[in-house]
C-alpha cells in the first residue's frame, strides 16, 4: 500500500487540483491501495472544510487536523506518523511538485532503492531572490554539516517504510527532514525533474520561516558553527593583544593622544565579536533547553479516516502512532 503524505496550511485554492492529480497518479500505480494523508496544519482559511467535503467523496482520504500551526516539518511528521502505507510519498500541497513522477519513482523503489528523492533541476516561476537564496543555502549547508545532504532537494521524496520507521524513531523538536532523511542512510537515489510554479496562492515560506529552517538545518547537522565561534574567538584575542602592545609601546615612547579612535574601535570589534559568538552559543544552549523539554513535537486534534467524522480526539504523538 501507498500512502501519500501532504502538509497544507491556507492551501484552499489548491486543493482540488492537488486530490485530483494525486489521486489520478496513486489509482494509476497502485489502484485502490493507497491513501492520501491530508493535514490541516492550523490553517485560517476554508482548507479544513474542503479537506472534509474531499474525504466525504473519496475514501483513500486521511486527515489530520493538527491543533494549531505547527510548521511544515512538524506538519509533514504528523502525517508520516499516521500515514500506514508500505511506501510512503512525501509531497508538498501547491503541485510545485508533479504528482505524476509517483509511477518513476516507484520504478526505482523496485529496483532496489528505499529513497528515491527529488532533484530539482529547474525552478520555474520562483523569483531570482527566491533560487538565489536556495542555491546558497544548499551549498553553504554541504559545506558545514558533517553529513552527505543532496543538493537541491527538498522534501519530495518516496521512502520505503524501513526507512521511515527509522526516521519516526527521531525525537527531535527542530526537524530538517530531507537531512533526516539522509542521515538515516540506506539506498537513496535521485530522480531530476523540473520544479513547476505553485499551481495557486502565494508561498507559505516568507524569508524568515526560510531562515529558520536554515537555522534547524545547521544546528540540527553540525556543531561547526560552535567550532567557528571558537577560532574566531581566538583570531580576535591574538588582534586584541597586538592592539595592546601598540597602546602600551605608544604610551611610553611617543606622546600620543591619539587613544581614542583605537579605543572605540577594539571596544567595537570585541563587543561584536562577543555578541557574535555569544548568539550561535545562545542558539545551542535554547535547543537544547526545548529539547530537554521533551515536549511532543505536534499536536493532533483529529485524525479522520474513510469519511468518518465522528473520531473527535486530541492526541499528541505518541498517542498518534497507535492510530497507524
Ligand atoms: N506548509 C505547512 N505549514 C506551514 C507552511 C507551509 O504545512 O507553516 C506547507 C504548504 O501548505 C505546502 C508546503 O508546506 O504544502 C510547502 O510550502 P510552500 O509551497 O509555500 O513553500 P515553497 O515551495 O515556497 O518553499
Ligand atoms: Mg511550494
């Protein structure tokens, strides 16, 4: 069995496209074993009304209505907890992504893969700012985190439920899932497609919400930025000392009164430097402060299988597995 796994916040004018492209792809490959999990991760809009009035029609329908907005990781992990399929689509909401590579990818999962992830070959209809900033981060995040993450790839991927079995034994709060991913190993191969413009609506990934995607990706991968903080510390103690020396050379022998400008500057470039490094220290010591929390990392409020609405309950993770 299939499931496809779909995270959506405001996606209302999206959907009925999206059920209707992916479900003609799922029938396609695997007939009626297979189910499309939709979560409602909090959105304002009519998503969640159009998500019940699809799932009244379409009995492969799975929701998952998440108590509020949690985030697209925390999203698509709370469909990946539900989704109860032997393979396992992960796809994302505004058919950026083209349902129909499902039968390709399936090909390669027979012949042995358990990841067959997107690649990104094009981006069509995505500002120059927008491929700027993600060619960037892609390569800027090979560079610091000790793991093989793919090059522009998101999370458009079929995983093999080996694989995902592992992946959902993560408890961290800040997820990179397509890192996850790769960190979980096995067989993952690649398949290029085109990325496509958002079939409608605008992108649910404002630049923060990209940073701090950015952010989890680093923080979660590597502790280089620690190791950075630390050689940088270390360049500015040996500038400090040589500035110290030329003040102390300067006070004895020549009679400047020139302290003032050096003085402003070396306060300037260490208050920084320490702020700096003060911050990325700062961004370890709060993860790790969430995660010993040990929180649940989303929050479900209904899980509604094959139209059946009357399954009102709020659960949190580890309550969401045993409905799988
Ligand atoms: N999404 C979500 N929660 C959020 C933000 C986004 O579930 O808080 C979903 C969104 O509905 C879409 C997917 O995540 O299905 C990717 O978002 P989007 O297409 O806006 O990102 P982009 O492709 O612009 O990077
Ligand atoms: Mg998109």
């Amino acid at each position: 069995m299939l499931s496809a796994v779909v995270p959506c916040y405001d996606e209302e004018e999206t959907l009925v496209a999206l059920h209707e492209r992916l479900s003609a792809a799922c029938l396609d490959v695997c007939g009626n074993a297979h189910e499309i999990v939709l979560i409602d991760d909090g959105s304002k809009d009519g998503t969640w009304p159009l998500m019940l009035e699809l799932a009244a029609k379409d009995p492969h329908i799975v929701l998952v209505r998440l108590t509020r907005n949690h985030g697209h990781q925390l999203a698509l992990s709370a469909g990946l907890e539900v989704a109860a399929g032997d393979r396992i689509l992960i796809i994302d909401a505004d058919l950026q992504d083209p349902p129909e590579l499902l039968s390709e990818m399936m090909t390669l999962m027979d012949e042995g893969a358990d990841v067959v992830y997107g690649r990104r070959t094009q981006r069509k209809g995505e500002g120059v700012f927008k491929r700027a900033t993600a060619a960037i981060f892609y390569r800027v995040l090979r560079r610091l985190v000790d793991i093989e993450i793919p090059l522009d790839t998101g999370d458009f991927r079929l995983m093999s439920r080996k694989s995902l079995d592992l992946l959902r034994q993560m408890p961290e709060q800040h997820r990179f899932i397509r890192g996850m991913v790769s960190w979980v190993g096995f067989k993952q191969v690649p398949l290029d497609y085109e990325r496509d413009e958002r079939f409608a609506g605008e992108t649910k990934y404002p630049l923060g919400k990209m940073l701090a995607l950015g952010i989890d990706a680093v923080t979660g991968f590597s502790t280089k930025p620690l190791k950075i903080a630390t050689y940088l510390g270390f360049i500015f103690a040996v500038l400090a000392l040589m500035g110290i020396v030329y003040t102390l050379l300067g006070w004895f022998y020549f009679e400047t009164e020139a302290g003032w400008p050096s003085v402003m500057t070396t306060v300037l470039i260490l208050g920084s430097l320490q702020l700096l490094v003060l911050g990325v220290m700062g961004e370890y010591v709060g993860r790790t402060f969430l995660e010993a929390k040990r929180r649940p990392i989303f929050l479900i409020d209904q899980v509604i299988r094959a139209g059946d609405v009357s399954q009102p309950a709020a659960v949190a993770r580890d309550a969401a597995r045993g409905t799988g």
